[in-house]
C-alpha cells in the first residue's frame, strides 16, 4: 500500500475511533487533535520520519480503540451540549 494511501486510511479510522469515544470532551479533543496533527505533518518529506509518524499513528488508533471500549464500561451521563433538541411544530 502506498504511504499516502496508509496515511489516508489511518486518518479516516482514528477519526471513526475518535467518533466512538463516549465522552463529549474526549471525543471532541481527539478529532481536534488528530486533524491538527495530519495536518502538521502533510509537509513531511523525509522516509523515515514519515514512517515514524505512521507508526505513532498505528499506536493512537490502538489507544482509541481500547479507550472506547473502557469509555462505554464506565459511561456517564450526556452533557447538556450533546443532547440534540427538536423544534416541535405546533399546529395553532
């Protein structure tokens, strides 16, 4: 697979990692972090550098991964922010 392809796939599954995290906060500073460093490192040119922030990445994913499901055994109530209201349309 291609690097730019193996950092496209990775992008794509730390931000469905990062979706998954129960906590508002968490979550939001994940996605936050994860685009911030992409895109830090889009002007990377050196190999070995590269490889070096790909196998950072492998290893956040994993952490997500595991902080989900540790995040769902001990999940808490929503934050007021998180609850989505509908506006009722009254029929007056």
């Amino acid at each position: 697979m291609s690097t730019r392809r193996l950092a496209k796939s990775l992008y794509r599954q730390l931000l469905r990692e990062a979706e998954k995290l129960p906590s508002y906060n968490f979550r939001l500073y994940a996605i936050r972090k994860i685009r911030d460093t992409f895109q830090t490192n889009k002007t990377i040119n050196d190999f070995q550098q590269i490889d070096m922030e790909i196998a950072t990445a492998k290893q956040s994913l994993e952490m997500l991964r595991r902080q989900a499901i540790i995040g769902h055994l001990y999940s808490a109530e929503k934050l007021v922010i998180e609850n989505k209201k509908r506006l009722k349309h009254s029929d007056d």
